[in-house]
C-alpha cells in the first residue's frame, strides 16, 4: 500500500521547481533621462528599448500586470525582489462566443521592459510551463536582473514618473541617449493602437446587452460581465454608442493606456449621452477618467501614479453594497487622476478617496440627478490584485450600477 501510494507521486511533478534555462550573463543598464543609472543582467530579449519608467508595488500577478494593455509603453519595475518564481501558464482559453481566449489579460506583454531585483530561475507552479524570461524572450521583451529596485522605486517616488531607456549587451558600454532621443509614450494615442478596430461580440445570447468602449480592456472586465450573462458588444474607443445606443440596456467603458486627453474625442461624445441617454454607464480607471472629462472635470498627470494591489480607498457615498466610511483596498495601475474640485459639476459627487494621496477615486451621479452612472479609478474586477471589492464593491460592475438605481 504504501509503495504504491509512493508510486503516484511523480503525478506531482508539475508542481516541482523546474529549472529554466540558466541566464545569460549578458549586461544591462537601465538609463533614466534624469541622468541616474543601474546596472544589472539581462534577461529576455537581447533587445534595447525606450519607455516610462513606472514601479508597481504588487507582490503577485506579474503575468496579469504585463499583459494588461494599460502598461503599454512602460518600463515596469516591480518592487518585490523575486519575480517570476511560479513561472508563466500557457496563456490560451477556448475562443469561443463565451470569451476572448486567453488565461490572462491579453494575448501579448504589453509592458516595454521588466525591471526586478532578482529573477527567479527555477519556477513552481502547476499551470506554469515556461519562465518568465522564456516568455519574455518569445515576446521579444526585455528584462534587467540583479539591480536595486529599491532604489529606483525612491527615485522614481521623489521625481515622478521618468523617461528612461534600458539597454542591452554592447548598448550599455554606449554613453546614454541624449534628452531628445527618449521617447515619451505618453504624447502618442496609445488606445487607438489597442483598441479593436471593429466591433465584436461576446456571449450574444446574453439576458442583457451592454455596450463596451475598447480603451485597451483588460480580458477579465469582458468576462466578468459574461460571467452575469451579459450580452457584451465590444466597440471602437471612438465609436459614436448614440447611434446604436438604443440597442442597449447599459454602457461600460474600459481601462486603457496613456494620457487620457488623447481620448478626448470620446469623452465629447459621452457628453450627449450623458444629456440624452438615462440608461446605466459604469467606467474603470481610463473609463472613469473618460466619464469625468466628459462630466467636466480635469485630468491631470499624477507625479509617480499608483500601482499595485494595496491600494487603500474611502467610500465617501453609501451606494448598493458601498458604506459610506469604509475602506477597500484595491488594485490599480494609473498614471493620470480626475481633479478634486469643489464644488463638483452639478448632478456628481466624488464616491471613492484614495486614502494616501487624496486622490479622486471614483465619481458617481447624484441620486437627484436621475442619472445612473459610475466610475472608478481602481481595478474592482481585480486580476490581479484583492478580491475585497469584487464581492463588496461596484466590482459588481454594471450590474450593481443596475441594481442600486432600478430593478431590471
Ligand atoms: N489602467 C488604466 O486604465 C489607466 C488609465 C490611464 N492610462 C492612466 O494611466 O491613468
């Protein structure tokens, strides 16, 4: 008996530590326009790029983080020392009417580069079947190893959000790119880049058909409106919903790369759906941006943005499940906020205050104003990050706007 019971155990290999291959001992550098720079290994791809250097305090999830569209141009340090460690699971889910067919939160990394203290070379994971920088390397994305992200992250705190170049192999025995030559993602329309060009649809048998703006979605806020068996048309960020609008039971904006005022278009667009349209409108993070700017409110460019899944917010409005005078703690990636002002447009109130910096964390209607809609600056559907907020929260997405204002 025992014998045998011994004999099934290689079942469990899968999840034994797997050795990838060994690093090269390839140098690195990462260069800051500001004139500092660090020296580490290279992992990944052989390749020099440029992009924003922005840190992410997540301890988990550096497969959703990368893959999420929103990092799109960015150079992303992680604070927690050792990434990588449960390595990379095939990213592929059936495509069919139900989802957009992938285990993560795009088919591709979309980060420029990864920055980590200490890559993990051997991995334990189940799911996993490749490292890290496997992955990197088939994506042609390139990694740094072996540098104090710590000391980046201090930095980057104090200065803000920094150009910077990583260079690889011969390129880091090269002076660094003079100011001109760092190129700054935030001045190009990094949406129109990602957003699909023509609409589709998810799950068409769906009890209630919502209408989604493609900012650069994140896979898991389309499944989870599948998951309540919603009919989800996915749109153009640009496309004009008041000429389809009356289709649809709801309208859901999503999250999204770069600086918000390229997407400025949009927002004007909202505007008279805004004015003529009283249906549900729920937005998260570029959404809720796109729904402020369309409110009236500004966005302004935050100094260092908040990354991570420790996000502590304070619920200034009771709302379905909201307390007024809670907290949650959330999972965010934004670089860009709404501006505080007082008083608020008429018919809008701030809902959410991220507990660290004051910052605007989401917005909602007035209940005098007779409209439904809301937005929030954190990530409620959470992949990766906390589940507080999904089972709490306005997570509930559209729906919950639903349920708070009127019975289907
Ligand atoms: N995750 C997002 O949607 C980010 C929104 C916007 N690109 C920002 O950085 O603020």
């Amino acid at each position: 008996m025992f014998v045998r019971h011994i004999i099934r155990i290689p079942n469990l290999s899968r999840g034994l530590a797997t050795h990838a291959r060994p690093l090269s001992a390839v140098p690195a550098a990462l260069r800051l326009k500001t004139g500092q720079s660090f020296q580490g290994r290279s992992f990944g791809a052989e390749k020099s790029i440029f992009g924003e250097t922005v840190f992410s305090t997540s301890i988990t999830s550096y497969t959703e983080s990368m893959t999420d569209p929103s990092y799109r141009g960015q150079i992303l340090v992680f604070t927690t020392p050792l990434i990588g460690n449960y390595g990379v699971p095939l990213n592929k889910a059936p495509f069919d009417s139900q989802d957009v067919g992938v285990v993560l939160e795009s088919q591709n990394i979309q980060c420029a580069a990864v920055i980590v203290g200490d890559v993990a070379e051997k991995f334990s994971h189940h799911a996993a079947v490749e490292s890290l920088a496997d992955w990197c390397k088939r994506h042609n994305v390139p990694g740094i190893t072996g540098v104090d992200t710590r000391a980046i992250t201090r930095l980057l705190r104090d200065q803000g959000t920094t150009l910077g170049h990583v260079a690889i192999g011969a390129d880091t025995y090269l002076d660094a790119p003079k100011e001109h030559e760092y190129w700054d993602p935030s001045a190009e329309n990094l949406v129109d880049q990602i957003s699909t060009k023509i609409p589709y649809q998810l799950n068409p048998s769906g009890s209630i058909k919502i209408a989604v703006l493609d900012f650069g979605a994140k896979a898991n806020i389309l499944r989870a409106l599948v998951r309540r068996d919603a009919a989800v048309t996915v749109f153009p960020w640009n496309y004009d919903f008041n000429t389809v609008r009356d289709e649809f039971d709801g309208l859901f904006l999503t999250n999204g790369p770069g600086d918000p005022v390229h997407c400025m278009e949009a927002a004007l667009k909202l505007r008279r759906t805004l004015q003529e349209w009283s249906k549900p409108i729920f937005g998260i993070c570029m959404g809720h941006q796109i729904i402020g700017m369309a409110a009236g409110l500004d966005a302004y460019r935050m100094t260092f943005g908040n990354r991570g899944h420790n996000q502590p917010v304070l619920a200034l409005a009771s709302a379905g499940s909201i307390k007024a005078g809670r907290v949650y703690v959330t999972s965010q990636n934004h670089q860009y906020a709404l501006k505080l002002q007082d008083p608020f447009p008429a018919g809008w109130e701030p809902f959410f205050i991220n507990c660290n910096d004051s910052s605007v964390e989401g917005i909602k209607s007035t209940v005098e104003s007779g409209k439904k809609v809301w937005g929030v600056q954190f990530h409620p559907e959470s992949a990766g990050g906390p589940l507080d907020t999904i089972e709490v929260s306005c997570s509930q997405s559209i729906f919950e706007v639903m349920d708070t204002y009127y019975t289907l």
